[in-house]
C-alpha cells in the first residue's frame, strides 16, 4: 500500500510541477517583420519606453490599435513608459519618432510590423538604430514580444555584445584585457 501511495505523490508532484511550469510560461512569441509607413491607418495608441538620460539606448516607441484585441505591456516599471491613446497612425509616427530623438548617440529608425505565426498584427515597433561605428551595428537592442491571451508582454534589453562593450568603458571595439 505505501509503494502506491508513494507513487501516486509522485505523480502528483509531477504534475504540479508541470502545471507551475506551464502557468508561468511567457506565451506565444511574436515575430517582427518589415513594414512601411503606408501600411498603418487607423487610430492608435501609442507606447513610449525609455529615453530616461541623453545617451539612453533603451528606448522604443509601440504602436497598437486603440479599440483593437491586442494590448501592450512592458516587463519592467511602470513609470519607465507612458501611453499616449487616440493618435491617428500619421500622428503616432510623428511623435514616436520625435521621441526616439532623445537619445545623442541616434542615427534613424527601423519601423517594423508585430505579428504571430499567422500573420496577424499585434502593433507596430519603431526602433532607434545607431551608426555601426559606435557600437559596432546599428540594431544595439534584444527585444521579444510573447502574446498571453490578447496581452503582449514586451522584454527589453540591450543586446550581449552592446552591453559588453558599454561595461568596457564604452568602446564597442576594447576587448576588456
């Protein structure tokens, strides 16, 4: 009787374990692909991260349909974005791409579409690039979009080698020795 007791605990912890495992799962990741400009029309709200100091590369500006199915959050502090609702795509572009601005060290932007496997829209990313000779490429962030349920949670850190050159005293090209 307790071998069964044993091995029905057992089985019982496994699947809790699974079920703790499945439940924090970030969800389905998303895709980004080229778009232009052209491509958004409609009413949108706009996201706003970073820009927190003049050489902040953190930073990325999100487009999502106002009354659409998808919302946006970011996996960070609340006070580190602002959302601003009811821009049309024009408008929202405009000020995203002021926004991105902020930072000395930015060259331009890299307007992307955020989609599933189906190619369903989630929203739109614009994203600062650099000039390849500071950090040694003009893309210096990681960025994923995971979808729960109609919420996308967006994950954003500068890539390994941008950190890396940052912690050796800000020259993309030191090799640290």
């Amino acid at each position: 009787m307790k071998h069964v007791i044993g091995k029905f605990r057992s089985l019982v912890m496994i699947l809790a374990a699974f079920l703790l495992l499945n439940s924090c799962m970030a969800g389905k990741r998303l895709d980004i692909k080229g778009t232009v400009p052209a491509d958004i029309q409609g009413t949108y709200a706009l996201l706003l991260y970073g820009c927190k100091y003049g050489n902040d590369l953190e930073n990325l500006a999100i487009l999502y349909r106002d009354e659409g199915p998808f919302t946006f959050d970011i996996y960070s502090l609340p006070t580190s974005y602002r959302v601003i609702k009811g821009l049309s795509a024009d408008e929202a572009l405009k000020q995203a791409d002021k926004f991105l601005r902020c930072s000395t060290d930015y060259w331009k932007t890299q307007l992307s579409k955020i989609v599933d496997r189906e190619g369903t829209i989630a929203g739109y990313e614009l994203r600062p690039l650099y000039a390849p000779y500071q950090y040694g490429h003009m893309d210096v962030l990681d960025i994923s979009y995971w979808l729960r349920d109609s919420k996308v949670t967006v994950y954003i850190k500068l890539d390994t080698d941008t950190q890396k050159s940052i912690e050796n005293n800000g020259s993309p090209f030191d090799s640290g020795k």
